[in-house]
C-alpha cells in the first residue's frame, strides 16, 4: 500500500449508496401457486403501466365499468428490465388470481424469452399474442411492413411521446451524456409515431422527439390496433 | 460517480493504481483510466497484463453489477468508454508483440431484424481482451453474411447476439444453415442476448450461451483449449 490517497468511487461507493435489489429479487422461491378462478367474479387486466390509458378508453368506449373489468398495471419502468416483469407478474396473480374469472396480461412477451408465458400458464390467464406493444398497436402485418421497408425504425406510441423525456431522454441517460446518442440510435433512420389518438400537441412533440435523436419523422395513426379486439373479447360484450 | 477528488496516479503504488483504475473504469473515466494505462505501461508492465488485471477484471466487476441491477445500460456504456480510454493505447503494442499469439479469430453479429448492438459491442471488447481477433459483422445479418464471413475469416468461433424475441429464432436458422453445410461440425457457435437463455441455445443447438462477456470471454477461451 502507498500513502498516495485514491479517490473515493468505484464499486464500494456505489454499493453504499444503494442497496442490491437483485439480491432480494433472486432469494424469492419460484412460485409453484397454481391458483383457481373466481367464476363469478370480476375480470382482471394486468397491464404494463404504458397502456393504462389506452384501456381505460377502450373499456369507456364498450360501455364496461370498473367493477366489472378491473385494471391493475406494472411500473412501465419494467420496460427496461423485463427479466422482472415476469416474477412480478407471478407475485400479483398468486395473490389475487382467485379473485377474478379472467385475466388478461395487457402485454407481449416484451423480452422475457417465454418466462411470461409459463407464468401465464399456471394461473390461467392469457396476454395478446404479440412480441411487444409496437406490435399491437400497428397490428402484425402494418409493423412488419414498416421494419421491412425501414429496418431502422424507432417506434412511439401516445404514451413514449408524452413520456419522451423521462422514458427515452432520461431513461437512455442522454440528458447528462448527449454524446452517447450515436451509441444508441446510430442504427436508426427514423422516428416512427404509431399514434394511438388524432393529437395535434402530440404530434408536435414527436417531431420534436425525432429532431432531437437526429431522425426522421414518420407518422400512423394506428389507433388501438390488436388491443381493442383483446379488451373487448375480454369483457365479452 | 467520485466527486472529481483531485489526486495524482503517478503516486500510487502499482497495487494501488490497479484498484483505482478498477474503480475509475466502474464510473467510467475514461481519460484517468488511459493515463492510468500509460503509467503502468511507463513502469514496464506488460501490455497483457495491464490489459487482464486492470481493464478487463475492471468490466468483468461491470458485468457482475450489470446483471444485478446495480448499473444500468447508460452506466455500462461509459464503463466501455473507459475501457476503450486503455484500450486504444493497448491494441498496439499487443498488435506489434507476439509474446501472446492470438487466440484466432472470433466473428460476431447481431442476426437479421434486428439492430442492438451495445451487448455485442461489449462481447467484441472483451474477447478482444481475451485475444481474439474479433471480425465485426454489425447488425441486421441474414444468414448469407456468416457464411461469406466465415469463408473469408475461417473463424475459430462464431457468434450471434439477438435482443429481441421476434428474432431470437433466426439464430436456429443459421446453425441449421451451418449443420446443413458440414460447417457446424468444426466450428463452434456462441448465442447472447438478454432474453436468451441456457435452453434456448440448448434447443437451437448452439455450442454454448454468453450470459454476460466477461462469462463469454471466458467460455471462448475454453472452447479453443486456452482457459487459464
Ligand atoms: C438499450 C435498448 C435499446 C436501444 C438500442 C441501442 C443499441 N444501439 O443497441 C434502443 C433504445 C435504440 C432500442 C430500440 C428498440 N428496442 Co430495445 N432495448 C434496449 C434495452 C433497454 C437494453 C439492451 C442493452 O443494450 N442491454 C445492455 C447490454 C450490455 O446487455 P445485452 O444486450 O443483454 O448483452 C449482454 C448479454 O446478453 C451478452 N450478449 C449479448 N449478445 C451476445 C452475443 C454473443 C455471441 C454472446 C456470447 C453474448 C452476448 O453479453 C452482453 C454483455 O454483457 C432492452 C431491455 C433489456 N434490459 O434487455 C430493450 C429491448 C431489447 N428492446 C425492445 C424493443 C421492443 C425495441 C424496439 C422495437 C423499440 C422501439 N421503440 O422501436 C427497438 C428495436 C428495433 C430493432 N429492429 O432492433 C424490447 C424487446 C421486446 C421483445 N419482445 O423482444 C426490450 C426487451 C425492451 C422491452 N421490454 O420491451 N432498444
């Protein structure tokens, strides 16, 4: 050891300042609660926080209550993290399963390389049989005409155009480090807003979104797409 | 992040100057890990050294906390830019040395539909720093790209990083590809990404799965008969 003093950083002075949240997350045993359903109860949408308000206005628009088709919705955070959507899945129905006669998972598999699905199977419940809400919203073959004809294509919905900031900017750490924005969308050519509703306000800030990665603005009013068919089968009206 | 403490490298022990690059490289200084590079290299390390004790056990901490959820991508990104800040100083001097022969080379992409690349990125770092001659293939490839690289490269393995589960499959279609040919019989294929894992690889019969790159540096050196 020298006498020359280090600076304090590094792993120790991280791991001070937080605690290892994976660790807890990892101790939990896995889930082997096979739940049943409540045949007279409510049904259940367990939802990504990200299209809350798409559901809640398809469910207006079907004339459903809240009583009859409860929403429930993850952190939209676990967007980033989907090694976590699916035990927080598992630990919410294991819960209240029982409660409801349906439920329904207002999510694709959204990277969780089948974990969801097996979820899913134990507690009977079902998700839109897409890879992610891009999907959804566009339908299969609109999102795969778009990334045939552009592969770098960077896709938004109403809820990343209103969340752009915190979501995208944020979330990518681009509001300290503006110069990783080459490391990141290097790839892409354009901006893509699947526009869910007809907002002129949101518009403008998805342009102002695309100018600020550099890209191209291009835009699909795709309304619900696949979601409006799932929620309405879901209430079953 | 440390609050910029002003403080001299060039006075630090060897053993301490090691540490602290480890941790300069953890909050991602780039500049003070290059210098930090430059001394070790001024007082007569080997440039394999610096490169295995400081830079890559550096990422190899990175990875662990990574998968923890301690970092998250951004921070990992400038951990690289570090990484990359010795690394430039670095590739020269192994590139003009043989007092380590290269492991062979290593052909990397991410597969068709696909355009994440910062997980394969780190995985071309750091089998580079394990010695590999690392062939980039960028992103989007379609089948034909591994064949024309593999015939060109006559790689030691190959690699394919997929991030997405619509495209997670293509790396199946590629080694049946392979198999097809004769080719898979001697070359062995690596699969990463996040939603992968061990069984998915297992059941597109991939030779093994990079769950982070330090572990896939690892794993590489194996499959060429040099883990040490
Ligand atoms: C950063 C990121 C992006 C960046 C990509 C920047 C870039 N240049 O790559 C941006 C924001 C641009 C982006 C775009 C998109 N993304 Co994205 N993205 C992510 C995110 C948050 C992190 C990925 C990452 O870089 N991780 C950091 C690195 C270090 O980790 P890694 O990639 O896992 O790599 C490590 C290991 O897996 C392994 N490894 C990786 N490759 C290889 C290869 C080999 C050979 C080996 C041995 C090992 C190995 O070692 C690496 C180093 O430790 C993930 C979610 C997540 N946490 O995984 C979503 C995620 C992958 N993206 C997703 C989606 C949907 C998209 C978009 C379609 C979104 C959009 N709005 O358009 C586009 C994709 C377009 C396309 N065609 O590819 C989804 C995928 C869902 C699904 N069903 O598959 C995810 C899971 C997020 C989510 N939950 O919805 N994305």
């Amino acid at each position: 050891m020298s006498d020359a003093a280090r600076r304090t950083g590094g792993r120790q002075a991280r791991l001070g300042r937080r605690a290892r949240p994976q660790e807890a997350e990892a101790a939990q045993p896995e889930s082997l609660v096979t739940t049943s359903a409540n045949p007279d109860g409510p049904v259940l949408v367990l939802a990504c926080g990200a299209i809350a308000n798409e559901i809640i206005a398809l469910r207006e628009q079907l004339g459903v209550t809240d009583d009859a088709m409860v929403l429930h919705c993850l952190p939209a955070e676990l967007h980033n993290r989907p090694g976590q959507i699916a035990p927080r899945v598992d630990a919410f129905l294991s819960e209240h399963r029982h409660k409801y006669s349906r439920v329904i998972l207002g999510y694709g598999d959204c990277g969780t390389g089948g974990a969801l699905d097996k979820v899913l199977e134990r507690h009977e419940a079902n998700r839109l049989p897409h890879a992610h809400c891009y999907e959804f919203f566009a339908t299969t073959p609109r999102f795969n005409q778009i990334t045939d004809a552009e592969i770098g294509s960077y896709f938004v919905t109403d809820f990343l155009v209103r969340h752009f900031d915190r979501l995208v900017w944020e979330g990518c750490g681009l509001d300290t480090r503006p110069e990783m924005l080459e490391t990141y969308f290097g790839n892409y050519r354009d901006l893509v807003y699947l526009a869910q509703t007809d907002n002129p306000d949101l518009q403008t800030k998805a342009q102002e979104a695309a100018a600020r990665l550099g890209l191209n603005y291009v835009y699909h009013k795709v309304g619900y797409g696949d979601l409006a068919e799932a929620i309405r089968e879901a209430a079953d009206v | 992040m440390s609050d910029g403490e002003e403080i001299i490298l060039r006075d630090l022990s060897d053993a301490d100057l090691v540490e602290q690059m480890k941790d300069d490289l953890y909050d991602g200084m780039a500049a003070e890990v290059h210098e930090g590079t430059q001394i070790l290299l001024e007082r007569g390390w080997d440039a394999n050294d610096v490169l295995s004790e400081a830079l890559v056990e550096g990422m190899r901490i990175v990875g662990i906390d990574f998968r923890d959820g301690i970092l998250f991508v951004p921070e990992v990104l400038q951990c690289a830019g570090a990484m990359k800040g010795g690394m430039e100083l670095l590739r020269p001097i192994l590139a003009a040395s043989d007092s380590k022969a290269s492991l062979g080379t290593y052909v990397i992409g991410t597969v068709k539909g696909d355009i994440h690349d910062i997980g394969k990125n780190l995985v071309g770092m750091m089998l580079e720093g394990a010695g590999f001659e690392v062939i980039d293939l960028g992103i989007n490839n379609p089948v034909d790209n591994y064949l024309a690289a593999i015939d060109k490269h006559n790689p030691a393995i190959m690699g394919m990083s997929a991030l997405l589960t619509t495209t997670m499959p293509y790396m199946g279609v590629v080694i049946e590809e392979l198999e097809k040919r004769g080719i898979l019989k001697n070359l062995p294929v690596m699969v990463g990404g996040a939603p992968l894992n061990q069984e998915f690889a297992d059941a597109i019969g991939a030779t093994s799965y990079g769950r982070d790159a330090a572990v896939s540096a690892e794993l590489a050196k194996a499959l060429v008969g040099r883990n040490r």
